[in-house]
C-alpha cells in the first residue's frame, strides 16, 4: 500500500509562541490573540487588534467553523481543536485518517507578511521555527515543520533559511505569493534567496492565506469573505506561478523545487497552455526563457489538489501526474475530517494505480526529500 502523506496540514499557534518563544523585546508586535472590548478573541499584529466580524480566525482553524454565524462571529481561541496544537493529538487524528507523515503550515502566522517591521518579522519567524521544531520531536519520523522566512528583508530570509536548514534541520521553507515591499518573486532582489534555497536543496513553498492586509488580487474589487476567499487563493497563486516560471526563478536555478500551495491545480492546466501560447507568440518579451513553461514546471514544481476536486483527471492528462500532491488543510475550516483521505481517495479513483501512488505519497516524498 501507498505511504499516504500530507503535504500541507496546518498547527494552530498556542500562546507560548509570542509569551516565550518570542524574544522580549518583540512579544508586543507579533501575531497573537487578545480579546477587544466586547470579550471577542482577535488577532493583534503591530500592536493593533484587527476587528473581522466576517470571519474570526479561531472559526477559520476548526473543521466547519465558518458554517454556523455565531460560531463564526464569537468563537474563542481556547475551543480550537486540540490536534491543531498537541502533538499527541494530532498523531491520533492522523493515525484515524491513515496518514503516515505529515509536513505543517502556520495558521495566524500565515500572515506574517503583514509585519511592517522587518526586524519584528525576523524575531516573529524564529519564534515560530523554534516552536514548530519542538512540535515535531515526538513524531521525528511522521512529523515536519516548514518554515516561513521574513522575505520583508532578504538578507534576514537567507539567514534564517541557512539556520532552519543547517542548525534544526527543516527539510522545507515557505513564503507568501503576495508581494513583499512592492517586490514580485521574480525580481532580481531575490536573486540571492532562490540561489540559496538552491545550494541548501531545499524546497520553496509558495503558501497564501485569507484575511492579510498584503496587496492582494481581487482585494480592490471583492469586500466580503465568500467572494474575496474565492479569489483571493487561486488568483495570487496564478501570479506567484506566473513570476516564478515567466519571470525567469527557474531558468535561473533549474535545481530548485517550488510547490505552489492552497489554491487548488484546476487552474493550473489552462494556465500552463496560456503561458505556452504566450513564449511561443510573444516571447521576445521574455528573452531570458530559453523552454516552454510548462516543461520547466514539469521538471521543477508541483502543485497542491484539494481533497474534494474533480479536475485532477484533466491536469493528470497533461502529464502532470508527477507534479501533484495533496494537502489536508486540517484543521482549518474547509478541511473534512474525518474523512478527508478518503475524499482524495475518490477523486484519483479513475486514475491509474501508479498516479494514484505518486499522488498520495510518492511525489510528496520527492518534494520534501524524505
């Protein structure tokens, strides 16, 4: 049988990390829980509580915590599920899934992007790798943390990617698709962070998130949470891709691995034909792209399927099987638990065999190099 594993389940910060993880001189800026003035759990970051009464962040960390209203408007930080946070717990929900390795995202520091101050996002990330690092050594064989890096200065990204690599020994990093200070992933700034993520052989994820202040896609023209959470993944993952491929990240270091996280891969196939058309029609606007897009993607990048997607025929015909993984989300709000193996179980279930292997477990281990 298959080793099932999960390339993108999610922890939910407990307090330790900003009241002692985060060194003293930061613990007031950095992304936390504290209740306003009506008794309501929100988010501060900056120093500032942010008020979303559309979507609270402690509904969005619980398996159907946006369905009900109420829930969704008072929930507290302290009714999270435990296996977001305990890793005991977790490796139970897991053991009842059948999952047997796991890689975790953040939740609030997701939106780490949001710290205006690059020291701050520095002393915010080593905070939080400190902490996922010991999450983890329980499960040192099922358990792995990847680690946001303060792209908010470059300098400070490759320093803390050659620490969380080479002293506690992470196996993958990520960063937001958003632009950081006005920057595309492809600029030249960030020529030194790619360079370095290649030498270390270390993946970079590109993983976004609802409810961050960072420019965004669509946040000019869609307001409430059901249309701005529908745009707001897929349409800053398209651009990530677009600048990572179009924009040269690969032709430059075609050693390095990227996989673009959390927006679903039924966009992926059209996009890739669209870039194909474009080098071929208009490429001497890109004369840094020797190769079509879609065959460095191929040799290069790989993409998250939702659990319940039904695209994943197509973009598998494409000859794509050996770029796609899948992520459990749990524990956030649109995570089925349990039952989410299952629901990625059904939709490879027209597959071959073979693809169905590389998609639960076999292309993740070569992501991650397990």
């Amino acid at each position: 049988m298959a080793t099932i594993i999960d390339a993108d389940g999610h922890i939910v910060e407990p307090r330790a990390i900003w009241e002692e993880y985060t060194e003293s001189a930061y613990r007031e800026g950095v992304i936390q829980i504290a209740r306003d003035n009506e008794g309501i759990d929100c988010m501060r970051i900056n120093g500032e509580i942010r008020r979303d009464r559309n979507m609270t962040i402690a509904a969005a960390c619980t398996p159907g915590g946006l369905s009900e209203p109420h829930k969704a408007r008072t929930m507290g930080w302290d009714e999270i599920p435990r296996g977001g946070y305990d890793p005991h717990v977790r490796a139970k929900d897991m053991d009842l899934e059948g999952i047997e390795v796991a890689f975790f995202y953040p939740s609030l520091w997701l939106i780490y992007g949001d710290l205006d101050d690059p020291k701050l996002a520095a002393a915010s990330c080593r905070a939080y790798n400190n902490w996922i690092v010991d999450f983890c050594k329980p499960y040192p064989d099922r358990f792995f943390g990847v680690a946001p890096l303060p792209l908010q200065d470059v300098g400070e990204a490759v320093k803390e990617m050659r620490r969380v690599v080479k002293d506690l020994g992470m196996r993958a990093v990520f960063v937001r698709p958003n632009p950081f200070n006005g920057r595309r992933l492809c600029d030249p700034a960030y020529d030194v962070f790619w360079r370095e993520a290649q030498e270390l052989n270390v993946p970079v994820a590109i993983h976004g998130s609802f409810g961050t202040k960072m420019p965004t896609l669509g946040q000019e023209r869609y307001k409430d949470p059901f249309f701005f959470h529908m745009v707001c993944h897929p349409w800053e993952m398209q651009g990530a891709c677009l600048d990572v491929v179009c924009g040269g990240v690969l032709s430059k270091f075609p050693k390095l691995k990227v996989a673009f996280l959390e927006a679903g891969l039924g966009w992926i196939g059209h996009w890739l034909d669209r870039m194909d058309g474009h080098f071929d029609k208009m490429g001497h606007y890109v004369p840094w792209l020797k190769r079509k897009p879609s065959d460095m993607f191929r040799e290069q990048c790989f993409i998250s399927m939702d659990p319940d997607e039904h695209s994943i025929g197509v973009v598998a015909s494409m000859g794509l099987e050996n770029c796609v993984i899948w992520g459990s989300d749990y524990p956030h709000f649109d995570c089925t638990f349990p039952g989410v193996v299952e629901e990625v179980q059904e939709a490879c279930a027209s597959l071959p065999a073979q693809a169905r292997q590389k998609i639960i477990g076999e292309n993740t281990r070569r992501l991650y190099n397990l």
